[in-house]
C-alpha cells in the first residue's frame, strides 16, 4: 500500500530534520563559549584599564610579547586596551544576534520535527486500526 | 471526600507536585549548589594568596638585597641574590606589565583583594537562594510522599464568578444542581450555582419572613429543591426581565411589531417593572448589575412588597420570556421573587438567569429596566437580547414566543415544570394574569398557594 512508503517517507523526513536541528543546537553551544570567552577577556581588559588609568605618567608599562618584555608607552597601552575593548563589546553584540537567530531556527526546526513525528503516528495508528 | 462533593475539592499534594519530581528537582538544585561551593573554595584560595603576597611585598623592600635560592628549570635551584628590592613589575592583564613600587603594588593587590571579595559575596547570595530553593523542593518532597492534602473550599460568599482553579472541576458546582439542570447547566457556568445559592437564600428568608405554616413546608421542599430550581427560576427570571425590557423598549422604540400581541401586558408590566427599577438609583453597569440591582431592589423592599413586585415582574417576565430569546444577562435576583412556573420555565428557555442576591441595591431594579431596554432591539418577534450563557432553551422560547407563554406547566426540557409562583397572592395574580396571557397555566394556581417549587413539581 502507499502507507508504508509514505511512512518511510516520513521517517526520512524526521531524521533530516533532527539532523537539522543538533547542528543547530552546535552551533548554538559553541556561540554561548565564544561568548563566554569574550565576556572574560572584555573584564580582564576593563580591569587593565583602570589600573593604567591610576599610574602616573612616567611609569614604565611592558607588553609580554612571546617570550618578549617590551616596553610601550603608557598613552599607547591606554589606547590599545581601549580599542580592544570596543572591539570585543561589537563582537558580543554580533555573536548576541547570531545567537538569536539559532535559536530562532532551531525553534521552528523543533516545530517541524514534532508536526512530522505526528503525521507518523497518526498513520500508524490509522494502519495500526486498519 | 464530602468535602469535595459539597462544596471543596481536596487536592492530594502528591498530585499537584508529583513525588519523583520534586525529588529530582531537589537533587538537581543540590548538584548546582555544590558547584557553587567548588568555585566558592577557589575563590577563597586566590584571597589567601593575594594577602600571602601582600605581605610579601611589605617585606621585601626591608633589605637591600636578600640570598634566595633560585628556581632553575623545573627541578634545581641555585644560589643566588634577589636586589633591586622595591621594584616590581606588576601583571595587570592582558599581557601588560607595570613598574611600580612596593607601596603601589601593595595597593594594587589590595584593590584586587576587594574585587575578590565582591565576587564571593555574590556568590554566596546565589548559594543562599539556591538553599532555599532546595529546602522546599525537599519539604514538598517529603509532604506528598507523606500523603499530604490541599484542601479547598469555595468562599461561596463573595466570589460567585470565581472561575475554576486549573486544579479541577468547577468546585462551585454542588451535585444536587447540576443533577437538575442538567440542560442548563451544561452551559452555566459557576454563575448559576452561585445564583441558584442565593435564590435558596434568599427564598429562605422570604419564606421565614413572609409566610406562616404553610411555608415552612413549602420550605423545606423548597429546601429540597431550590437548588435544581433555583437555577432555572434565576434563569426564568433573567429571561423574563429581558423580555420585560425589551418589551418596554420595544415600545418606546417603536418596535412593537413583535411585541404588538403582547403590548398591553407587557405595558402593563413594564410599567411596573419601571416601578420596580426606579427604585434602585444607581446606574447600571451592565445587564449583571442590573439584575443585581433589581434584585437587590427587591431584597431591600419588604418582602410584600417585593412580592408584588415580583408578581408584576414575574408576569412581566412572563411576556418578556415569550419574547425574548437570550439575554445576556445577569444573574438576577429576579428570579427568586419571581418565580413563577411560568417565568421560571421561560427562563429556562431564554436563560435568563435571576438571583436573588442578598442585597445588591436599588440597583437591581433599574438594572432590570436597564437590561430590558437594552436588549429592546428584538430582531425577530421572540428575539430576545442575549442572555448570559443561558439560553439553551432559546429556541424554545422563540417558537413559545409568538404564543406568549412558555408554558409554565413545563418544559419536558426543563427541569422546572411550571411556573413558579412565589407567594400566593402573587401567583395567584399572576396566574390570572398568566392564563390571560397564555395558555400556560396548567401548573398555575393551586387552590392554595403553593410554593413555586412545588407548583413545579407537578
């Protein structure tokens, strides 16, 4: 009968969909840790930044380059923290929108699979009847 | 339990929180707490080594050089001389290093050592509330294992609308009602019962109040009954009042086409309903107040005199059921002075709820006036204004309509047979004027005034 093949058909059809909807669920969990790592890094460089803010201004600030001291200027270090920061706070907004797009998809995925797991088992019971 | 039977549901708590669930979810917040508890410890250990360096940091600079042994790979030391004993090269993060002085990195340390602080605090507040959260899901955990029960019961009192609890059927629902009125009450919803309540209420009051011996039968069969006919006579009631009304309005408003077989009774009865309803002042706020209203209005009068007005209403209603199909309406007080088989029938039909409410207020008088005038567009001849969820015997009552009597006798459908006649000049009244009107009274009038629930049960 058409039944069975409709049923595998259907089957197919919900294993796609899962598939669709775990890598969507990866990707959605590697977006909460690269976001986590940049949340970190954003406080460590805010706490760097005040702390530059307190020295005077003849101190000698080094940057740890590799295996290499060097020694920056002060303006120059304030500069490049704060440029760091700006750049990591767009970044946690792109991977924010990013994120909400994921869950987005992965919602209606999640719908999807459920309607098709449905019309399954509203044919086995039909067959099931039959 | 009884208790649920009458009037309160008794609710096992296992029920409402299922015992393997909370204990997991008890478990869960014990995992999540000792996580918290790990960080907490390291965060403890990074203040006990930032004050450990502190205090180093003070002390070097007491020497102008001091002889260490120095670390050399991983596995050997030599010896050797730490000098230059107040510089420090702080790591601040990020890779970048500072100068500074004893005294600054000593102050730098510090300031770390409160940031550390900070975040521990939070910490422990989280703990806390996740202790807490833990404690109940252990205590109610343990309850429902016990067999602990919620039980409830309806404060029938106050909230007559209160809807259903999503713990379960309506609990305002007594057996007794619902046995009666089965038709109805498939579409009342806690309204009634509240009403048909009240109707028992107030009946028993007017009974005590207005009649002697014979109602004391009368009362306790009504006693019997009221509950089953309380619902369809607060219905009746309702049904009545909108015909009532539209009637009047239909007069005022020229729409007397349908209304022109019954025009001079219902004139007559509106007529006195606006007596009634003047009485009660305030404004209507809706059909419901209005019944109340007029309910109350005849709850303050004295009992005669609301049994004459109930008689006038109720032949009132009468007409106005015949019209009338649905009122949206209100819970009416009506109904218990009104009575009447006939009305109550009608309002069986047309749903017209009336209770009697304790005391509503003028109110409830002119609130009926209110609810009939605003259902005064009588679409088709029996059209009433909508009633309130009550008109299951709409139809009914529109192909009743043109004939103006619902038939107090009895509707095989209705629970109530006949007219119910409150009082027994009222009925008697009231079944003239019924049998002038209609050909209902088959139930009518007894030789003796009988209760109107007994005029129902014929």
């Amino acid at each position: 009968m058409a039944s069975p093949a409709a049923l595998r058909e259907l089957q197919r059809e919900l294993e796609t969909k899962a598939d669709d909807l775990n890598k969507i669920q990866k990707d959605i969990s590697k977006n909460h840790q690269v976001r986590k790592k940049y949340t970190i890094q954003l406080g460590e460089n805010e706490l760097v930044l005040k702390e530059l803010d307190l020295l005077s201004e003849d101190a000698n600030v080094y940057k740890l380059i590799g295996p290499v001291l060097v020694k920056q200027d002060l303006a120059e270090a304030n500069a490049n923290v704060r440029k760091r920061i700006e750049y990591m706070s767009a970044e946690l907004k792109r991977l924010d929108t990013t994120l909400q797009d994921l869950e987005d998809k992965q919602n209606s995925k999640r719908d999807a699979v459920l309607k098709v797991q449905q019309r399954i088992q509203s044919l086995q019971a039909g067959k099931a009847k039959a | 339990m009884e208790e649920a039977a009458k009037k309160g549901r008794v609710t096992p708590l296992a029920s409402l929180f299922p015992v393997e669930e909370a204990q997991k979810a008890v478990r869960r917040v014990h995992e999540t707490l000792s996580e918290k508890e790990s960080e907490l410890d390291r965060f403890r250990g990074f203040i006990s080594d930032n004050t450990n360096l502190i205090n180093l940091v003070q002390k070097l600079p007491e020497g102008l050089h001091h002889n260490i042994m120095v670390p050399f790979g991983k596995a050997a030391f030599f010896p050797g001389r730490l000098i230059h004993t107040n510089e420090f090269l702080v790591l601040l993060g990020e890779g970048y290093h500072v100068e500074r002085t004893s005294k600054q990195t000593v102050e730098i340390l510090k300031r770390r050592g409160k940031a550390l602080q900070s975040q521990v605090e939070s910490l422990k507040a989280t703990m806390q509330d996740l202790k807490a959260e833990a404690s109940f899901f252990g205590i109610t955990a343990s309850e429902a294992a016990e067999g602990l029960v919620e039980i409830r019961e309806d404060y029938v009192e106050e909230n007559f609308t209160e809807r259903e609890s999503q713990s379960g059927p309506p609990k305002e629902h007594p057996p007794s009602f619902s046995e009666a009125d089965k038709v109805k009450v498939a579409v009342e919803d806690e309204e009634y019962s509240c009403m048909v309540s009240r109707l028992d209420e107030l009946e028993k009051a007017e009974y005590e109040a207005g009649y002697g011996n014979e109602t004391h039968e009368d009362i306790e069969n009504v006693a019997v009954s009221d509950e089953e006919y309380a619902r369809m006579m607060s219905r009746l009631d309702e049904l009545e009042k909108e015909e009532l009304e539209a009637e009047f309005v239909n007069e005022r408003d020229e729409d007397n086409a349908k209304l022109a077989v019954n025009d001079e009774k219902y004139a007559h009865m509106i007529a006195r309903l606006d007596e009634i309803e003047k009485e009660p002042e305030t404004e209507c706020g809706n059909e419901r107040d209005e019944d109340e209203k007029i309910k109350a209005d005849f709850d303050q009068s004295s009992d005669q005199i609301s049994l004459d007005k109930i008689n006038r209403f109720s032949e009132s209603r009468k007409l106005l059921e015949q019209t009338k199909d649905k009122k949206s309406a209100t819970e009416e007080t009506l109904d218990k002075r009104d009575t009447q088989k006939d009305l109550t029938d009608r309002l069986n039909c047309t749903g017209l709820t009336v209770q009697s409410r304790p005391k509503e207020e003028m109110s409830h008088g002119k609130g009926l006036v209110h609810g009939i005038m605003k259902s005064t567009p009588l679409e088709k001849a029996l059209v009433l204004p909508e009633v309130k969820e009550n008109v299951q015997a709409a139809s009914s009552l529109r192909s009743e309509a043109p004939l103006q009597d619902s038939k107090p006798g009895f509707d095989s459908r209705k629970a109530f047979t006949g007219s119910i006649i409150e009082r027994a000049h009222n009925m008697q009244t009231s079944s003239s004027q019924q049998a002038a009107t209609s050909s209902q009274s088959t139930v009518t009038q007894p030789s003796k005034p009988v209760s109107r629930f007994k005029m129902q049960r014929r």
